[in-house]
C-alpha cells in the first residue's frame, strides 16, 4: 500500500460535533457480519497452524504482543522517510506555487488555521 496526500478543509455542519458520525451509514447487520467473518478467519488460521507451527503457541498475552510488535515493525518500515518532503514535493509537480506553501508542526495549528481563516485548506500525507 502506498502513501496519498488528502485535502482538509474547514466544512461548517451541525453533526462534525458528534464523534459517532462516522457509523451512521454502517447498518447493524453489516457490523455483525464483519464480525464474525473476522472471528471466522481467526478460528481457521489458528485450527491450521496451532497443532504443525511451534513458534504458533504460547500463552495467549504473548501471542497479542507479537501481533502488536509486527503490526509496529511493519508501520515502520512502511514510513521510513516519507515524510513532509513527500507533501511538499507532490505539490510542487501538480503545478502549485511554493510561496503558497505554509508549513504546520502540529494537527492543532492547521485546525487553528481553518478555523481563522488564515488557510483554505490543509494538505497533508494520508498514511496508507
């Protein structure tokens, strides 16, 4: 999977207040099919592998932290050095002027910027 750069721009809408927006579209029927679909992918991978894969045992908390740890590696090496060059230079080849270009340390100073009125909008890296 590859990074993308994504738009952000300052939308005035009475539900950006409710965290939960994001699930009104998802029916709950389709909630539990996703769910079990992944407890039954779970359940296969591990009736095959627990008895022929040695390095597949162990108690259950280590298992959960080789999880996490591969899921951390594997992020890791994903984004090694892709970061605000990425942006800028994307940017740059679709034709925008860089004096334009207003760099943001912080998720909060690009929030405070929409809000102000100081910027149109905000581009930054979309990871994977």
């Amino acid at each position: 999977m590859a990074s993308g750069v994504s738009m952000v721009v300052a939308v005035c809408d009475e539900q950006s207040n409710n965290f939960w927006v994001f699930i009104k579209p998802l029916k709950e029927d389709l909630w539990l099919v996703s769910a079990a679909f992944f407890v039954f992918t779970g359940v296969i991978v591990w009736s095959l592998e627990h008895r022929i894969n040695d390095e597949f045992g162990g108690p259950p908390l280590n298992q959960l932290g080789t999880v996490f740890l591969l899921l951390a590696l594997h992020a890791r090496l994903r984004s090694q050095g892709e970061y605000e060059v990425f942006v800028k230079e994307v940017l740059l080849n679709e034709g925008f002027d860089e004096s334009r270009l207003v760099p943001f340390m912080s998720p909060q100073q690009y929030e405070e910027a929409l809000l102000n009125g100081s910027v149109a909008a905000v581009v930054h890296e979309t990871p994977y």
